[in-house]
C-alpha cells in the first residue's frame, strides 16, 4: 500500500509543481511586460518552484489530497503582487493578466499530450511512469485552467468579469475579492452537503470545473490523435 502511494506522490508531484509555478510566473511576466514591474523586482518572474511555493497550498494540502485518495486534487501558491495602478491600461491589462495563468495551463496541457504520444516509446517501467506523469500533467493544467476562470474574484476569472463588466457590476464584485475564497470553500464544499441533507446533487465543483475539464482534454487528445 505504500509502495502505490509513493507511486502517486511521484506521478502527481511534478506535474502540480510545474502547473502551479508556470501559472504564477506568467501572471508576472505579463504585468511585467505591460508596464508592472512588482512582480519582477520581488523576484517573481521565475520559473524557480521556490519562489512560488506556499507551505500549506502547494505541499501540505495536495500531499493530504494524494494520502486519503480524494476525488480531486486542488492547491494554490503564493499569488504574484500585481500593482494593476502600473500598468499601461489598467482595465484591458488586467484581463490580460488574469488570463494568462490559465493560458500558460492549457498550454502546458496541450505539451503533455503531445508528449504523452511519444512516452509509449520509452522501454519497461520508466515508459510507463512518463506516460502517467503526462497524463496527470494534462488533468492537473487544464483543472486548475477551468477552476481559476470561475467568475469570482480573487480567482482569474473574477478578475476577467470586473474587467469586462460595466463599472455599475464590476464594482460589487470587485468589493467581493476579500471574501471570495470562503464563499468558493461555500460552494465547493458546504452546499453538496446541504443538498445531500434534502436530497439533491448540488456538486457544483463538479457542474464548474469536472465536467468542462472532461470535455476540454477530451478535445485536446482528439485535436492530437493521441486518441
């Protein structure tokens, strides 16, 4: 038994990494290049994993995911400060911003495919071990792609909507930034119990982020002819 739980650690723990640092790291190089240097001069745009790693986010919480074999694996890293004041234009260059950590993902999910292909062509065990990181890679990108552009702030896709929306609704969501993370636990985990309480499937984690992530790495390994 722990023999396949160390396995898994070692298939999951590569991907989750690279996931999480790339998408951090291209949020500040985007600021960067379109006139925020904040991240850049805390020595954020990098694609050294230390700089980006959160103790709890990105080691603890998805290492305990992995030990208890929960349906899904979820983490975050320490958010790169953008100063959005600093930007060129700060409304249409923040929805570049936000969107490309989930850009750098999909990206990312679409090399693991196309490298996927190429795994069955490594010899024993190790072809085997590659091809199952690769896969975990493809599932972990476009999971944490689809999760982020939920339309809530602080996530990407909250940030997204406040730049797309008129001022007289982006404003109220904007004011939700500091709460944003408990009303998403909110979602995520309290209203599936409460609607297993009077007998209905209110997973929304499922309805937001599984099933559009189903849909778009079926699409990639189709677009490949990987499958």
């Amino acid at each position: 038994m722990l023999e396949g739980i160390l396995y898994g650690i070692s298939v999951w723990a590569l991907p989750v990494l690279i996931a999480i640092t790339f998408h951090e790291a291209a949020h500040g190089w985007v600021a960067w290049k379109l006139g925020d240097a904040t991240a850049f001069e805390r020595g954020r745009v990098t694609f050294n994993p230390l700089r980006h790693v959160d103790l709890v986010g990105t080691v603890l919480l998805p290492a305990m995911l992995l030990l208890v074999r929960a349906p899904f694996l979820f983490g975050w890293a320490k958010p790169v400060p953008v100063n959005f004041n600093r930007l060129g234009k700060p409304r249409r260059d923040m929805i570049l911003v936000a969107l490309a950590g989930p850009g750098i993902n999909l990206a990312l999910a679409l090399v693991s495919v196309l490298l996927w292909r190429l795994a069955f062509d490594v010899p024993g065990g190790l072809g085997e071990w590659l091809a199952r990181t690769l896969q975990a890679s493809v599932i972990i990108n476009v999971i944490l792609a689809v999760f982020n552009m939920i339309p809530l702030p602080p996530l990407d896709g909250g940030r997204v909507a406040v730049g797309l929306l008129p001022a007289p609704l982006a404003a109220p969501l904007a004011r939700l930034e500091p709460v944003g993370f408990l009303l998403l636990i909110g979602l995520i985990l309290v209203v599936p119990i409460l609607g297993r309480e009077v007998g209905l499937d209110l997973d929304v984690f499922a309805l937001l982020v599984i099933e559009p992530a189903r849909w778009i790495i079926s699409t990639l390994y189709w677009l490949t002819g990987a499958v």
